[in-house]
C-alpha cells in the first residue's frame, strides 16, 4: 500500500469498528425484533454480509480492508510485510473492535456489560478452524489469483453470510470482532473464558489458510493489496 502508515492504521481501526457495530447492532435488533432463534440469525447474518461488503469496498484503496488481525498475520507471512505495520494494523483492529461494540451498545441503549454467553465447546472451536481457514484462504488466494476489490468484497461478504449457517460457531472467524463482542451482554456477545479458547482456534485457522495458500496459489500476480475479515 502507498498511503502512510497512520492513515491505514486509521482506516482499519474505523473499518473494523464498523464491522463490530453491524455485527452487534443487527444482534440487538434481531433480539428485540424476532422470537425465533433461526429468524434472528438469518437478519444477523444478512446484516453482516451485506455490511462487510460494503466495508471492504470503502477501506481497500486504503488499508487493503484487513479488518481481522488473522488475515493481517496471514499477509504480513507471505507479503514479508515490515513487523511496525503489522503491529499499527492489529493494534488499530482491536481497538476499532472495542469501540464498535460499545457504539452499537450505546445505539440501542444497552447498559455496559460483560457477555455471559459462553460458546467454547470442542464442536465450536472445530469450526473456527474451518472457518477462519476458509476465510485466510478465499482472501489471500483471491488477491494471489488478481481479483478486483468488488469481487473480493462479494466473496468475502457471501462467505460470512454463509458460515453463520454452516458452522456450529456461527463463524466469528475474527480475533478482533471477537474480542470487541465481549463487551456486550446481547445475541452477538461471547463470554470472556469462551473468547480466549476461540481466538486460539482462529489463529489455528489461520495457519491452516496460510499452508492451503502457498500450496494452491503458490505466486502471486499482480493484484491490489487487499484483504478483509469476518464479520465475526
């Protein structure tokens, strides 16, 4: 990326923070609008996937629209990206997380709590493998193959939408959105003790990604730096 370092820090701590406010605040709606569990996940899920894709198509000029620090390892790996810039993105995307969560807190007027929702069982934290794998390697393996920011932006967006479903987890997939969703007591929230186990799993993911990466697209072509995250 061409752009200063503080001005991508910038846009992945607001990025990201938007990303934590969709996730959580489409939650809260869909709890106080529906009653059934699937409905709730369905306007939950719609929700984030829609909102993803718009993120990344506004952030990637800028930052690349890593928006998860598992897919910012990832790059910084095969991009031998310098350890200062790493470290700005991470720090900016959990940030941006905390203050994403507490913004949707405070958008629908909900008290500043702790999560109680504890999710880490071996069958969840077997999906966030899964999915934190798929997403590292639909992102890095797309920029490898030289696809236009809109086309990652879709994939990645329509992903999310859909390892919501088919993950036991509800594919979080994203150390930053998880550790902001600590910080609401609502639908998206996760416990503290189950949130540490589950970014483990991701960052187990995303290794795996990295390994299917270099394996299935081994060069790179000329493509725009970009990446994204999970909504989760």
């Amino acid at each position: 990326m061409t752009e200063p370092l503080w001005r991508r820090a910038l846009a992945e701590f607001i990025g990201t923070g938007m990303l934590v406010t969709v996730v959580v605040g489409s939650g809260i709606a869909a709890e106080r609008l529906s009653t059934d569990a699937g409905l709730r996940l369905l306007e939950n899920s719609t929700a984030t996937a829609l909102g993803l894709f718009a993120i990344i198509v506004l952030f990637a000029p800028v930052s690349g629209a890593h928006l998860n620090p598992a897919v910012t390892l990832t790059g910084a790996v095969l991009d031998r990206r310098p350890v200062t810039d790493t470290l700005a993105y991470i720090g900016a995307q959990i940030s941006g997380g905390l203050g994403g969560a507490m913004l949707a807190n405070a958008m629908f007027a909900v008290p500043p709590a702790l999560s109680r929702t504890d999710r880490a069982e071996p069958a969840t934290l077997l999906a966030e493998v899964v999915a934190t794998a798929g997403l590292v390697l639909l992102v890095t393996g797309l920029v490898r193959a030289g696809a236009a920011i809109p086309v990652i932006a879709a994939a990645v967006g329509a992903y999310i939408g859909a390892a919501y479903w088919f993950t036991s987890s509800t594919s979080l997939a994203n150390p930053a959105v998880t550790i902001g969703r600590i910080f609401s007591d609502t639908f998206a929230g996760i416990a503290p003790a189950s949130a540490g186990a589950f970014v483990f799993a991701q960052l187990v993911g995303a290794g795996v990604g990295l390994l299917l990466t270099v394996a299935l697209f081994p060069r790179a072509a000329s493509a725009p730096q970009v990446g994204a995250s999970s909504r989760r």
